[in-house]
C-alpha cells in the first residue's frame, strides 16, 4: 500500500505537532495532499478511471474545506502550510 503506518506517522511529525497529533488541520492538509498527489500521478496513466476521479475531486473539496477554517481561524498557520506545501489557491 503506498500510505503505509511510518508514513502517516512522518506526516503527521514534520506538520503536525507530533506522531499522534492526527485531528490538526496542518497535519490533516498535508496527509490530504499527499494522497491528492498520488491519486493524480494515478491518473495519468489510467485516464478513464472515473472511480479515482472522484475520489480526488472529493479530496480536494476536504482540503479546501480545511484550508479554508484554518484560514478563518488563524491566517498565519494558514499562510504556513500554503508555503510549506506549495499549494496555491
């Protein structure tokens, strides 16, 4: 499977506030992303895979919903995940 446990648990160190600390916005963004990633990647060799199309328009929907409170929350966490992971809106 390519999102293994040492994965997650990565993801979730380097943006959240620790291993365990699943429920953060930054840390949820981040793991969002990296599927977003994989699943495009996916993609593009295998075009009419409609299944996984949704699937990552779903995804993406998550992302900015969580994007989009913690921007109303606080805007400089907001800023720092959108630099840290490259993302634009």
């Amino acid at each position: 499977m390519y999102l293994s446990k040492e994965v997650k648990e990565g993801i979730f160190k380097k943006h959240g506030k620790s291993a365990a600390d699943t429920g953060s916005p930054e840390g949820q963004i981040a793991l969002f992303s990296h599927r977003i990633q994989h699943l495009s990647d996916h993609l593009k060799s295998n075009k009419k895979d409609f299944n996984t199309e949704r699937s990552l328009v779903r995804l993406v929907g998550k992302r900015r919903n969580l994007l989009d409170y913690l921007k109303a929350k606080d805007i400089e966490r907001y800023r720092a995940i959108i630099k840290e992971l490259g993302l634009r809106k």
